[in-house]
C-alpha cells in the first residue's frame, strides 16, 4: 500500500507540469486569435493598455473552458508516453503493479480538472462575457468610434438603429448615414444623410452626429400621417449613459447567464421553440465541457501505453486530433440539438460517452497486453462522424 502511495503521488507529480505548461501554451494560442482585433484598436483608436489586459482577461475564461479539458489529455498522454518510452511501465509491471493501478490517479487528476472547468463554465464564462460588454461601452464612451462600424447596423442605444457606410478614422467623417429613430412616442424618424460628423463628450457620456444635406422621413403612428424634411445641417444626440445602465442591468444573453438564472430562464418559453433549444443547449455545455477532463483523460491512458506511439513527439499531435474529433462532435451535437432533431442533451453527452467508452475498452485491451491500434479507433470515429452527416443530410 505505501509503494501504491509512492506511485500515486510520482504520477500526480508527472502530470502537473505537463498540464500547466499545455494550459499557458493552449491559452496563449487562443488569445491569439484576438490580436488582430486588439491592434486595431490601438493603432486606430489609442486603446490604453489597461483596456488591453481588461480585454485578455474577460476572454480568458471562455478560452479556458476548452483549454484545461484539452490540457488534462495532454498532461495523462504525455505522462504515459513518457512512461512507456523510457521502459518505467514495464518495470512497475515486473514489480507487480498493473495497469488499472496506475488509473487511480489518473482519475484523481481528471476530477481535479473537472472542478476547475466547472468553475470556468458556471462562474468565469458568465463573468467574463458581461465584464467584456461592459467595456465595450466603456470603451465606446471615450473613443465613440470603437463603438462603430462600417457597414454594420449598430442598436446600442435605446430606440436608435444607426449604420453608416463607411467612416474616416483620421478625419471622424461618415459616409452614407442612415439613423432609424424611435425615442419620440408613436413617431419614427427616418434619417438619411450622404455625409456627416462625429463628435463625443466623453465626460458627459454623450455623442453628437451632425448630419449634412439630408432628409428625415418622419411617420406618426397614431395619426397614420407622414411627411419629409429636407435639411442642410442636423444634430442628433445620442447618450451612453443609457446604453451603460442597460449593459448593467438589462436582460442577459444565454452566455451572460449562470446556471441559476439559465434554469428559470428557460421556464419563461411557453412552448420548445430553436431559442429554447439554444438555451437548454448553454445549460448542458456548462457540464458536458468540464466532464470531458474525464473521458478525455481516461482515453490518453491506453493511447499513452501504446508501444507504437511512445514517441513524445507523436503525443501532441496525437492528442490534438483526438480533441478535435471530440470537439466536431461536439458542435454537430449543438447544431443538431438546436434543430430539435433530437433531446440537446445527447448532443452535449455522446461525445463524452463515446470517447470514454472508447477509453475503457482500449484500457481493458491494454492491461490484457492486447495492441491497441490507434488508426483502428481513428477509423471507428470517422465512421461515427460519416454517420452523423448522413443523418444530417437526409
């Protein structure tokens, strides 16, 4: 039992570096994709660098969500093919101790990974996405044309729909405006300019749009009348603070919602409609993910003590293809859940089903000393996805 214990923690060991190396990489990756849109705004619009990191930071726990699944397989094969490259299982196997004694801190492990994911999906993602709708008005209240953008119908303020066609960064002239105005009772104001002028007050949390050469077509709706007025000049107002209170305390989109709120949220529709389906669907994803530490870390147990594969160089790529098969089924589970072809929570849990039950049966065949052949089981989840976009087609 003490040399169990022994082993126990030199696994645990093992894998921790592993998994917080391929948690800072995997991440760096992910954050990545943000680049593009963060230079831009600070070559267009003199982002601060505080706004920066504020903007990292919200993305992270989204990006974590699928990152530390991702990292826990990664740690376990990478441990494992370590492992059995450098001959430590067929010393433990001389020594007595087999296969499925080297499971139970694989599972400790996972279930660790289980709990931080579960955080991530029912705290961080809720967090994160609000905190970064909030900045976005920030933002937009000290550098207004953050806030717009070309060829793009902009509904951040109440009761005004605003689009522009193009807009000159260095000169702040717009192009081709078209403002969609409401705020009057039983009155839409339709406004069209060629050209116009961008001018904030920051501190007064108000923009001013001063339009050029253009028309209103105004409708009363209680007096069924309309009429145009032509005009050389135009100014209209538009306040953030508004728009700032309704990022505060506005109603929430699926991905701002926690699962509490995710629950009577979807009490509120009256029949199963493709809304419903989006929501049941977020609700399933913030425990289906985080479960994926399991089956995913279970299934890098055999792929790691395969004698074909003890080469560390295959390990991330190996990894990498096996997370990509979960994730393709992943997303045709979501895309056919919210077409109701069937329950959303087989879309959410088969992929985790199969992939774990996958990860036994190769498990069971390693400990009988029994190959395990990796292109057999590759070929085995092509099928299922071949299967899958047949049903789809039909």
């Amino acid at each position: 039992m003490k040399i169990n214990s022994i082993i126990n923690r030199y696994l645990l060991r093992e894998m921790m570096l592993p998994f917080v190396i391929n948690t800072v990489f995997f991440t760096f990756i992910f954050l990545m994709t943000k680049i593009l849109d963060i230079t831009k705004l600070i070559v267009n619009y003199k982002i601060s660098l505080s706004s920066v990191l504020l903007i990292l930071l919200f993305s992270t726990p989204r990006f974590l969500s699928f990152v530390i699944p991702m990292s826990v397989m990664m740690a376990v094969l990478l441990t494992f093919l370590r492992l059995s490259s450098d001959k430590e299982l067929v010393a433990l196997k001389a020594g007595g101790v087999g296969i499925y004694g080297l499971v139970p801190p694989v599972v400790l492990f996972c279930v660790m990974g289980v709990v931080l994911a579960c955080i991530m999906t029912l705290y961080g993602m809720p967090w994160g996405t609000l905190s970064m709708k909030r900045l976005t008005f920030q933002v937009a209240a000290s550098h207004v044309d953050a806030g717009l953008k070309e060829r793009t119908f902009n509904d951040s303020f109440k009761d005004v729909m605003l689009y522009i066609n193009n807009i000159d960064l260095k000169n702040k002239i717009l192009k081709d405006v078209f403002i969609e105005d409401k705020r009057s009772k039983n009155v839409v104001s339709t406004v069209m300019a060629p050209t116009g002028k961008l001018i904030s007050e920051p501190d007064k949390l108000e923009i001013h749009l001063k339009l050029y050469n253009g028309a209103i077509n105004q409708v009363d709706l209680k007096n069924k009348s309309a009429h145009s007025i032509h005009f050389v000049t135009y100014d209209v107002n538009l306040d953030l603070k508004k728009a700032l209170a309704a990022s505060s305390s506005g109603p929430k989109n699926e991905d701002e919602m926690r699962f509490g709120e995710l629950r009577q949220y979807l009490k509120t529709f009256p029949q199963k409609n493709e809304q419903y389906y989006s929501a049941l669907i977020e609700l399933y994803k913030k425990f289906s993910i985080p479960f994926a530490c399991l089956s995913l870390g279970i299934l890098a147990v055999p792929l790691g003590i395969h004698s074909e594969s003890a080469k560390r160089s295959k390990g991330l790529g190996m990894g990498m293809i096996f997370f990509l098969i979960y994730y393709l089924m992943l997303s045709a589970g979501s895309v056919f859940g919210e077409a109701g072809l069937y329950p959303p929570a087989v879309g959410m849990w088969v992929p985790n089903v199969v992939t774990g039950g996958l990860g036994l049966f190769l498990l069971v065949r390693a400990n009988n000393d029994r190959p395990v052949r990796i292109g057999s089981a590759l070929n085995l989840f092509k099928m299922t996805l071949k299967r899958l976009t047949r049903k789809h087609q039909e």
